[in-house]
C-alpha cells in the first residue's frame, strides 16, 4: 500500500482511474489535524505536515454507494435539493442541478427551508406572482419609484428563491457539498426525516449525514470531480425514470394489438 494514496490492487480498473483522478484533484487533502473531528478518523489515512490525508480507497467506496442511493432516488422520481454555497461549490452545484432539473441552494441556507415549508412555499409564490406579472407589464400600474423597489424586491427574491421555485413538496433527499457551512441544512433534514448525502472533510460532524463521501470540499477541482461522479449516476436514474414512466404505454398498446 502506498502509505500517502492508499491504494491497493484490490481496487478494479475503473477505480484505479478514479483514484488517479482524484490524486490530481487533490481529494485525498484534508484539514489540519487540531482540527480533525474524532468521528472521522476512519476516514484517514496519515498526518503529513500537520494536515490529515483521506484515505482515497474508502473515498471511492463512499462515493459509488452514495451514487447508487442517488440514481435509486431519481430513477423512482424522487426529488433532490443540492446545497452548495461557498466558492469551490456554488458553481458546480447550480449547473449539475440545473442540468438534472432539481432545486438547489447556492446563496445562504433560509432557516425553516424545511422545518417552515409552509411559510417558504408562500413566499416562493408570491415570488413567482411577482416575476409573473412583471412579465405582463402588470407592475407598469405603479409610479416609477415604486417599481423600482419591486425591480429591487424581485432581485432580492430570486437571489433567495430562484433555485427552489419548482419545490412545490419537501425533497426526498438533500446533497451537501459543503457540510460545515450548512449544517443548518442537515439539521433541517434530520428534523424531518430526510436523507442527506454530503462531502465530508475531515473536521465535519459525520453524524450529520446519512451518507458520507469523504474528500476535499475546499477545492473546485475535488469537488467538481465528486459532483460530475453524481452527476452521470442522477442522469442515469433520470433514464430508468423516463424507461419506467414509457413502459405502461408500450404495455398498454401491445395489449390493444392482441385484442384486435
């Protein structure tokens, strides 16, 4: 074994080129070590220089259960929230949610997200109702001031809502990229019973996810790594949902051939 990677030749020829992908992205770099939240030092390999190296092994391993529990989810149309928002992930985050058609947090978390749907979804309304009707031209009715502080209202709102609007129910399941930013998030999701899969660096709190990827979450590059890994899983189960969603109409106009 390679005392800094942890790679072994147990690992197949797929995963070999995954570990050598993450070896460049620099997945395996964690924080430094008087940081290290004991709960995750299973997910360690060694100290170098006073900063913890993930085991890249255990990385991968966490990292394909986490896609198969998110291709199960969509493929049985499920639907997940991404939440990113610190630079390394709000850009990956939005554009693989927006490419899969899911909700997604990129701006600050709104405490009450999920705990106060009720109250989120009323505002997401009235939200879309301003949009719409500044569509129209329906706010051409009020004086110039006052439709410049809805031009203002508007921003501020899509800035808060604009990636959520299509959540008309609470999400099956939530992403994290970036746990120790959003903690809230995960808090949020426990509370009401919803699985959260999260990157995980080595000062996180483990036992704020149902499904832990170990790895760099300080780092684009790691983190866009991970992201596109999850985001071939999610574009498969969108198939298997499409498949799903067309096989009672082929069985239903097979059924109208034999009867004839």
């Amino acid at each position: 074994m390679n005392e800094v990677s942890g790679e072994e030749p147990s690992l197949n020829v797929e995963e070999k080129e995954l570990f050598h992908q993450m070896m460049e992205a620099g997945v395996f770099y964690g924080r430094s070590k008087s940081k290290t939240n004991p709960l995750l030092k299973k997910f360690i390999l060694t100290t170098r220089s006073g900063f913890e190296v993930i085991d890249l092994q255990k990385a991968i391993e966490h990292l394909k259960r986490a896609g198969d529990v998110l291709k199960n989810v969509i493929a049985n149309n499920g639907v997940i929230l991404f939440v990113g928002t610190s630079p390394a992930c709000k850009n990956i985050i939005k554009e693989t949610a927006e490419k899969l058609e899911s909700p997604y947090v990129t701006e600050r978390w709104l405490g009450g997200t999920l705990t106060n749907f009720k109250t989120i979804s009323a505002r997401i309304s009235y939200f879309k109702k301003l949009k719409e009707d500044k569509s129209a031209g329906r706010l051409i009715k009020y004086t110039k001031k006052e439709q410049l502080e809805k031009d203002k209202e508007l921003l501020k709102l899509e800035r808060l809502f604009g990636g959520i609007e299509t959540l008309d129910k609470l999400p099956s399941m939530i992403f994290i990229a970036d746990l120790s930013q959003n903690q809230y998030a995960a808090k949020e999701a426990k509370q009401k019973k919803i699985p959260v899969i999260g990157f995980l660096n080595t000062d996180t709190d483990p036992t704020l996810v149902d499904y832990p990827i170990p790895g760099n979450d300080r780092s684009s590059a790691s983190v866009v790594l991970l992201m596109k890994f999850l985001e071939e899983a999610a574009l498969e189960g969108k198939k298997e949902a499409l498949l799903k969603k067309e096989e009672p109409k082929e069985a239903k106009t097979d059924g109208e051939e034999a009867s004839k």
